[in-house]
C-alpha cells in the first residue's frame, strides 16, 4: 500500500474467487490457466495489499477460507459482475451491436438442448453469435457460469442454488430416474426377480449395475433402491457419465440408473438394447441460470426467455417408460388370483 490507496486489480480478485470456487490451488489451475506458483503469488499479493490472511492451507492440497477471505469473497463477486456488466453492455451497444450467447450444460442435457437453444438464438434478431460448451456436473456449469466462461447455463438447481446470490435460476422441468435393463432379459423376470428379491431366470444383467460415485447427487439414493430391490445385485461397474453407464447396461453386462432427459438422445443401436423403468424417482430440478447482471441486457433477456417458451412447449417425454409400480401390481393380483384358485 502506498499513497493512503490501495492496489487491488481485478485478476487478483478472480484468481482468488476461482480458488476458493476450486476448493484447492491445484484445482483452480484448471478455472484459471494459470499454474499454480502463479496463483499463490497473486494471492500472496492480494493478502500483502490487505494486511490480512484470506486463505489458509490445510492438509492434501486442502482451503480454509478466514473471516476476512469470507468478507472479501463476497466484495469479489460484487466488483467482478459489476464490471463484467459494463462490459457485456459496452460491447452489446457500442461494439458488436449483438449479443454473444455462450451456453453451457452437462453430458447428459447436451443433446436435448443443444437444438433447442440454437433454435432460441435463431429467433432473436440481436443475438450475434452462439457457443456451446459441455461439463462434466452440473457443478462445474455453475463455476463456468461464476468464471464467466458461460453466461447461459442449464443445470440441477441443487448446482445452481449455491449460487443464487449472483446468478437468476429458473426451472424448467422435472427430470425423473429412469431404470435401464437389458432388453433381453423379459419384464415377466424383472418383476418377479424384484417381488422375490432374487434373481429370476439367471440373468446374470441383473446381478450388476453400474455406478457413476459421487459425480451424482442422488447416488445415494441409487444405492439404497438396489439394496433394497435388488439386494444381491453388486456396484460392479463405474462410469465417469450417465452415457456411459447406459452403454454398459446396452452391452447386456448390467442395469443402471440414468435421468430421464439422456433418453431421445441415445442412438438407435442403445435403444433397442434396452427396456426403461419408471421407477418413481425424481432425479433433479432442470434449471436455465445466467448471471444476474445480464438482466440488464434487453436482447439477452428476450433469449432466455425465448429459451424457456421452446422448452415449454417442446420438452415432452416421448419414450414410452414401464411402471415398475404397476408392473408389481399387477403380478401381485396375479400370484393372490392363482392362491385363490388352489
């Protein structure tokens, strides 16, 4: 600090906003594409400008943000949206006369929305140009969104809610898990393998499933409907998307469970291979967020909400999924009627 002023820049603030974010220096390399002795000495910087400790290093690589890193994560986020609007604004009026949407969403909403967003962009005269991008979770969608890597995002609203102290979320729809089983294996043996709690017909596709871990927020909830359905069935395979597991349970090795939205998007070679399950789940919230600021943004404002009428009129479930409830039901009545009868 010199002059009674102090020098803060504003990449100090979104290479420590992309830290904390990040959860470890090694991590917001990726954020920021920057190395990490970089990082720390704009950190350092920052911190030296402050007269105060922001962040403090825990074991393995590990983050604990102080009281003062708190306050100034906020202040961050406060000065860099304030700016970006300026600029996203700037460069609406006085420089591209458009607006540059660049969308970003997970694997398993990509397909659905790529053609629905484009179509969006298509219908607003101001839109000048679209990108789309592609993450792992919804999780980093939101960090994409924070980092101003996008500035449209669809994701879970779990994701999203964090956030919502600088992003606008609205929903869009409910999506359902949808359980995947090999065509091969007959309803007739699904249901009676889940009504005895083993299994039926020696399908050995039913006596594995494929898991994708953490990745999902409702993994646990995945767990606990195989223990308590199909309580011999083992986590025998692991799957980094939910496209992935779905082709392994198309191979005939093993069921999954999937979200509904990935289905009209699978290829013709997987559908065929596979019978789905209503099994009464909810998966997630689907939601559309952007940064608030660009709420300010006439054109843009116009194309999200063009966005969400696309999606309003045309998000329809045409695949025809099976009750497993009702499938239950029904050979329930069957085997009482067959007691009756002897």
């Amino acid at each position: 600090m010199s002059d009674g002023k102090y020098k803060i820049t504003l990449k100090q603030l979104e290479i420590f906003q992309a830290i904390v974010l990040a959860g470890s220096f090694t991590r917001a390399t990726a954020l920021t594409n920057l190395a990490q002795p970089t990082l720390s000495q704009q950190l350092a910087n920052l911190e030296k400008e402050l007269k105060t400790q922001l962040i403090k290093r825990g074991k393995k690589s590990s983050i604990e943000i102080t009281p003062a890193g708190d306050f100034w994560l906020t202040r961050a986020a406060e000065i860099l949206n304030l700016v970006e609007a300026a600029l996203t604004t700037h460069q609406a009026i006085y420089v591209d006369q458009g607006v540059t949407i660049s969308f970003g969403t997970t694997p398993s909403l990509q397909g659905r929305f790529d053609e629905l967003i484009s179509a969006a962009a298509v219908n607003i005269p101001d839109i000048k140009t679209l990108n789309i991008h592609s993450y792992l979770n919804s999780k980093q969608v939101a960090e994409a969104l924070l980092s101003h890597r996008v500035n449209l995002g669809i994701a879970s609203r779990e994701a999203l809610d964090e956030q919502k102290s600088s992003l606008n979320v609205v929903k869009l729809y409910d999506d359902k898990i949808v359980w995947a089983v090999p065509r091969a294996i007959p309803i007739s043996d699904v249901v009676e393998t889940i009504r005895r709690g083993k299994c039926v017909g020696g399908h050995t596709g039913l006596e594995r499933y494929v898991t994708l871990g953490q990745t999902v927020p409702w993994h646990k909830r995945t767990t606990d409907w195989y223990r308590s359905r199909l309580p011999f069935a083992q986590p025998f395979f692991g799957a980094a998307t939910h496209l992935s597991a779905v082709q392994i349970a198309a191979s005939g090795f093993a069921t999954c469970h999937t979200p509904m939205t990935l289905i009209p998007n699978l290829p013709n070679n997987i559908l065929r291979r596979l019978t789905f399950y209503d099994i009464g789940e909810l998966a997630r919230e689907v939601c559309m967020a952007y940064p608030k600021h660009l709420m300010s943004i006439k054109s843009f404002v116009n194309y999200s909400r063009e966005v969400q009428r696309i999606i309003d009129s045309e998000f329809t479930d045409t695949t025809d999924f099976i009750s497993l409830d009702a499938e239950l039901a029904a050979a329930g009545r069957t085997a009482t009627e067959t007691e009756k009868d002897r």
